[in-house]
C-alpha cells in the first residue's frame, strides 16, 4: 500500500465524516465542492475537509482508493458515500440526514 493510500486510509477510518474536496471548508475552490459545504454546514455535521489541490498524489490517490473519478467525496464511518450529486440528491430526499443520524452522527433537525 502507498504512502498517500495509508494516509488516506487513515483519515478516512478515523474521522466520522471526510470530506475530500478542492479547496477547505472556508474557500471551496470549485462550485461542487462548496455545494457539499453548504449541505453539510447547514444540516450542522462535524466534519474534516481534505483539500486534494495541496498535493498531486492525493488529488489522484482518493480517486483510485474510492474508484470514482471525481471530487469532491464524502466519507461517513470510513464509507464512501458519494460526489456532489448523490449528496445533493440525498440531502433533498432526507436520506443523507437519516443516513448521518444511523451511524450516531449528530445532525441538526434530525429526529433521532
């Protein structure tokens, strides 16, 4: 296993919620980075957000670790869960909230 696959590993199995983007939580660099943003700090998630821009072999290792071409990425409990769309898609459907509150995350607004 490579260095940047133990790193990524790592961070993703001891952080609850990760989120691999471009750019940090508090200046996205890209519009489906910052679309994650917007849905998790608004449904009040802990989170760690990755920047892959700061470094070449992560921008490339998270797409082989996960086998999905694109970034950004979220992690719950060490899962790939999915890119922009599906987190888009699920927060609308009331899926990513449920989903956060079964692995005993605390989200805002979510009936326990």
């Amino acid at each position: 296993m490579s260095g940047i696959h133990e790193f990524i590993d790592n961070e993703v199995k001891t952080n609850d919620v990760v989120l691999f983007m471009k750019g940090t939580p508090q200046f996205p660099q890209c519009g489906f980075s910052g679309q994650v943003v917007q849905i998790l700090d608004y449904i009040g998630v802990d989170y760690k957000g990755i920047n892959v821009l700061a470094d070449a072999d992560l921008r490339q290792g998270i797409k082989d670790y996960s086998n999905w071409p694109t970034i950004p990425q979220l992690y719950v409990k060490g899962e790939f869960v999915g890119g922009c769309d599906i987190v888009r898609e699920m927060f609308q459907a009331g899926e990513l909230q449920s989903h956060l509150s079964e692995q005993g995350i605390a989200v805002k607004g979510a009936v326990a």
